[in-house]
C-alpha cells in the first residue's frame, strides 16, 4: 500500500504570521542600517571614478559613525535574525513544497534571503575579529552578497505584502483578536528578543562609541589598548618597516616642483595639531591628538594643482593598501596631516613611524602608515 507523506505538525504558539512580522519590522530595520552604511562604507574605500575626486572631507567623524552603526546594527540583526528564523522554521515544511508560481518566487525569496543573511553576519563577525577561515578576498565577497540579500528582501516584501499589511499593528484590519494567553506570550518573546539586542549592542558599542567602552566585553577590540592607547591592525613586523630610522629615511614628494625631505626636515616644518577618530571597518574607532605638517604645505611647495589627486605610499613591503589615494577635498583640507606625533608622543613604529596619514572622515585601511611618497601629477 502506498504511503502518503504527512508534514509534521507544529503545535507550538507564536510560529505565526503576526509573531513574524513584528520580528521582520526590527530585523529590516537593522538590514536597511547595515546595507545603507555598508554601502557608503565600500563608496569611501573604493570610490568610483566620478566620484573619487570629490569624497566629502567633513564631517571629520562621518565615517566613524557610518562605520560604528553598520557593525552595531549587524551585530544587533544577530539575535533578530535568530528569533525570526525560529518563528517561521514551521514552514519549510509546508506540503507541497510548490502550490503556484507566486508560492514558488516566495520559497525562492526565502532561500537566497536567509542563506544570504546568515552569510552576511556570519562573515562580518569574523572580520570584526580579523579572522578570514575562507580562501576567497572577504570585502567583493560581502559587498556582492549584501545587494543580493536586499534584492531577495525586496522580493520576500513584495510577495509577502498582504500578509504583513494585515498584521503590521495589533489593529490590522481583518485580523483576529487573540486570545490573552497568547498575546501575553508573544508580548514575552518580544521583550526577551529586544533585550538579548541591547544586551549584545551594549556589550560591543563601546569599541566604537567610547563613553560606553567600559562596557564593551563581547567586542574583539577595546579603543584604549594598543601602542599609544591606540588600537594597531597591522604592525611594523608584519609590514615589514621595522628597518625605518631618523637616519635612512626619506620623503619623496612629486609633481611639477619635486623635492625631497630629510626626518629632520620634516620635523622643521610649521607642525599643526589635530584632533581627529581614526575609525577601522572590523567597527572600533578611537579619537587622538595628532600632530604633524599639513599635506596641503606640502603639495603646495611642490605646485601641484589646487585640484590634483594624490596617491599616498607606503614603505611597507606587502599588503592591500600599500597605496591610497586622496581626492581634493581630502588632500587639500587643513585637517589633513602628515603626522610625526601622536598624543604628544612620537610615532611608535607600529602606528607608522616616522610619518603616517591622518584625515578626516576616511577609512582606517587608507590612513596610510609608513608613508615614503606623495605623489601628484607633474
């Protein structure tokens, strides 16, 4: 005798439409945080060639707050993602698994948005701890990932639309009352999801919103610790720079009036003082005062134009970011140093010794250490 296929029957309360949309509500808000950042994190790193030369320069914290809220709101979108997942888990058992082409697109949605979604936090955690167990380069990959994500997102929304507008508030029209057991329920599960938020949100904000760092104790960097009281991501050893002395080092500076600076001319330069974040993508971010000769001086010495680009290099041996380059707001905002000093100290040789980039509202991974070279068109 033939058996027919029984789905299993889930008896539990709260695997319900209105349990999902109530998680779906936060849980896309933290999506729309996390791309919204993500995306103008990747624009400030990998300009596009139109843009590139006019990369705003304030406000001198921008990045720090777009970068600090993309790692917040996807570390937030951990535990939402989990109790979301959770409320609707009944359905992949759904019999038969395609009823009609708009069944079919919904599943479809589905798949790509939650195996895209778990890939996103689960990468982006890593990368919080610089930790890459993959063979493939992380920033493209996650990048590519995030668009596909919100593209299944907008999919998911669109078919799903009738479900959510009818419960979207308790008060939906053509939605039944429910029974106070279940109401009492749900409202517990609500309250214990948003509090495993805000517990993980406080315990890792700090790294990057430093008057709660006392409380950062899941987060992979504390903003004090490091040379200097500064967090360090790569070091002089692993650049391969320990060589750098006063004696061997050299400054050269190209364009229509090159020339060349000795430490010890550099050091007789007018210095200015800033105080500026440098703020990395794994999420920390610490201000400190730095002190150094302005670029602008500089390229101004060597008759570059007003509007030139400048590409920034390093000594160091290997890496991603040997070289970074600076449109004009950038290079020519007086907020833009080559520091000697930090926090009244000179440079140790792990924060770039003798002289590295600070300038606001850029990207860690481009406040080049090390520096040998500026370079502007002749």
């Amino acid at each position: 005798m033939k058996q027919r296929f029984l789905p299993p029957v889930f008896r539990g309360r709260l695997h319900d439409a209105r349990t999902a949309t109530s998680l779906g509500r936060w849980l896309g808000l933290a999506f729309v945080a996390c791309f919204v950042t993500g995306l103008v994190s990747h624009v400030m790193q990998h300009p596009p060639g139109w843009l590139a030369d006019d990369l705003p320069s304030r406000p001198s914290w921008g990045y720090r707050f777009t970068q600090g809220l993309h790692v917040a709101s996807g570390i937030a979108a951990v535990p939402l993602l989990a109790a979301k997942l959770w409320a609707v888990y009944p359905l992949l058992f759904e019999w038969p698994v395609l009823r009609s082409v708009r069944h079919a697109l919904e599943r479809l949605s589905v798949a790509v948005l939650v195996a895209g979604a778990v890939f996103e936090l689960f990468t982006g955690l890593l990368n919080t701890a610089q930790w890459y167990p993959w063979p493939f380069s992380f920033v493209p990959v996650h990048y590519a990932v995030g668009w596909l994500v919100v593209g299944a997102l907008l999919l998911h929304v669109a078919v799903k639309a009738p479900e959510i507008r009818a419960h979207w508030t308790r008060r939906s029209p053509g939605t039944l009352t429910l029974p106070a057991e279940e109401a009492t329920d749900r409202r517990s599960l609500l309250a214990a999801v948003g509090a495993a938020v805000g517990a993980v949100t406080l315990t890792t904000v700090g790294q990057s919103f430093t008057p709660l760092k006392g409380l950062d104790l899941l987060a992979p960097r504390h903003p004090d610790h490091g040379p200097q009281a500064l967090p360090v991501n790569r070091t002089a050893t692993a650049a391969g720079v320990t060589h750098l002395t006063a004696e061997n080092y050299r400054l050269v500076v190209s364009g229509p009036r090159p020339y060349t600076l000795t430490l010890d001319e550099l050091r007789a330069l007018p210095q200015r003082e800033v105080e500026l974040p440098i703020a990395c993508v794994e999420g920390w971010s610490r201000s400190a005062r730095w002190t150094g000769v302005r670029v602008a001086d500089l390229l101004e010495r060597a008759g570059a134009p007003r509007d030139a680009r400048v590409r920034v290099v390093s000594l160091q041996l290997r890496g991603g970011y040997r070289v970074s380059e600076m449109g004009h707001e950038h290079a020519r905002d007086p907020l833009t140093l080559l520091a000697l000093r930090l926090n009244g100290e000179e440079l140790t040789p792990d924060h770039g010794y003798p002289a590295r980039l600070i300038a606001p509202n850029r990207p860690g991974v481009l406040q080049t250490k090390w520096v040998g070279r500026l370079e502007v068109p002749a």
